[in-house]
C-alpha cells in the first residue's frame, strides 16, 4: 500500500516539535524542505553568503547545476539569528532524525515522512494552489517538464488543459494559450496565489482537499485496525476451543486412568489370590509327605 504525504498541519505539529529540540540544524532542514522546496543535498549545503537578490539565493543542484530558488524572510529570519552554516549535518543522519520523530509523534505507518518528502509536499501543495506548470519546474530546478507534471492538479478549465498538453508533448504553448505567470507570494505560508477571483476558491479546494486526504487516512487506519481486532478474536476463538479441548481430552485421560487403576487393583487382588492358593497346596502336600512312612530295609 502506498504511503500518503503529511497534511499541512501534520507538517505544521512536525515542525513545531523539531524546533522544540536540542539540535537546531534538522530545524532548519525542514523549514529549507518544506517551504523552499529544496533537495536534501541543497538544504544541506545551503549558504547564506550566495545571495543573488531580495530573498533570492544560488543552491547547487543535481549534477553540480547552480539554480536561484526564492527563500522566505521568515526561513532566513530563523537561520540567522542561529548563525546557520552550511553542511553542519548530512541527508542519512536526518533521515534516521525523520524517522525517530515519526516514531515519537506516533504517526500513522501510512504516512510517508523522509527528507524528500519535504520536498514533495511543497511542490504538491504548490501545485494544488495553482502554480503553473513552468513556474513549478522553475522552482524545482527540473530539467524536464514531465517531472514536475507528477505535481500538477490545476488544470480544471479546457483552456488549462490544453495549455498542460502542449507542455507535455514537448510543444511550447501558443501566446493565446498562455496562462499569466503568478508573481504575487503569500510569505507567512509561501504559497503562490494565482490572482484575486479565484483565490478564495482555490484555498477552499485546497482545505477540502487535504481534509480529504486526512478522512481517507483515518479510513485506512481504521480498517487496518478493524483487521487487527476481528484477527485478534479469531486467536482468542480458537485459543478457546483448544483450551475446551484440552480440558476434555484430560477428563478422558483422567478416566482411563482411574479405570486403569481400578483393573490393576482387580488384579493385584487376583494374584493375592493366587498365592494364598499355592502356599495352601505347598502347605498340605508337606503334611502329606510327612505323614508318608518310609520302608526300611534289613
């Protein structure tokens, strides 16, 4: 079965408990991750010196290519005032760190929670509010459209349709069919708003959306553990009905015992008998013989 990504405020309790914790470094992963969008490896080795602009900064990606990705002020805000440095851990090290809070949080085993998780939940999110396609790719550092097409759910009208198709048949899009590219950025939770009409819209597919997603996991939660319960009292069903049989199979072998027992005193009694009986004869046959007179000769 496939794991489900964190919902918002899943990632929301996620991060409030790592900041909570001694080592401030998996913080900072997390917020480059999830709100950035940044491979592992380029939260990593994330450096504040290489600022190219206003919030922007130069990350190095897949294949040593260098990218400028946006990071929001309240994400430098953090990583300032702790002075963050870059490559003070490693991608393994905070895996296993995920791991460890996924286990303490007590999170669902169907919910998928690794560094590259991160990244997927920024760019499905992203993709849910209505991020175009080629901005999305942009932002990512994909080198290839049809990658971050994994991401997109944004196309509801014909016109987006097309726009999306012409995009994955490896065509660039008629101007006619050009879709404004978003500008505007919402910096307390970084997500890209498409414009002013369909804004309310969208949050409000989003929301439902990932209440949805929350319903379909408690659903499967809740079957694995209407299994759990119905194998349980199978178990103890049949821990009962051997326990039943093991009770009469002992009262049976208790039975035979005692009628056993009864049929080796009947001959315990038997061979008494038999005795008693032959020390009688042995008895009388030595009266006898003494009473036998013996012919002497002269």
């Amino acid at each position: 079965m496939s794991q489900q990504l964190p919902t918002p405020q899943l990632l929301n309790q996620i991060s409030q408990f790592i900041q909570n914790q001694k080592n401030k470094n998996y913080f900072y992963l997390f917020l480059l991750g999830s709100q950035s969008g940044l491979r592992v490896s380029e939260a990593v080795n994330f450096d504040l010196s290489l600022k190219k602009g206003q919030n922007l900064y130069l990350v190095k990606g897949k294949r040593h290519k260098k990218r400028t990705i946006y990071v929001s002020p309240t994400v430098i805000r953090e990583l300032k005032k702790n002075n963050w440095q870059p490559n003070q851990t490693n991608r393994f090290s905070f895996a296993h760190y995920l791991q460890k809070v996924k286990k303490d949080l007590n999170i669902s085993p169907n919910i998928e929670l690794t560094p590259h998780t991160l990244r997927r939940c920024f760019a499905t999110y992203q993709a849910i509010s209505g991020m175009p396609l080629p901005t999305l790719q942009k932002v990512l550092g994909h080198a290839s459209i049809r990658t971050t097409a994994l991401y997109w759910k944004g196309a509801n009208t014909p016109r987006e349709k097309e726009y999306i198709r012409q995009w994955l048949a490896g065509k660039k899009p008629s101007k006619k069919l050009k879709i404004k590219v978003f500008i505007n950025i919402q910096q307390e939770v970084n997500i890209f708003v498409p414009n002013k009409e369909n804004s309310d819209c969208q949050l409000l597919e989003t929301k439902n959306q990932i209440l949805q997603d929350k319903t379909n996991s408690l659903t499967q939660e809740l079957a694995c553990r209407d299994k759990t319960i119905t194998d349980l009292q199978n178990e103890l069903k049949k821990a009962v009905h051997d326990k039943q049989q093991t009770e009469a199979q002992l009262i049976s072998e208790q039975a035979k015992s005692q009628q056993l027992e009864l049929l080796l005193k009947s001959e315990q009694a038997k061979v008494a008998i038999l005795i008693k009986q032959k020390q009688e004869k042995f008895s009388s046959d030595n009266q006898l013989v003494a009473q036998i007179e013996i012919p002497v000769k002269k």
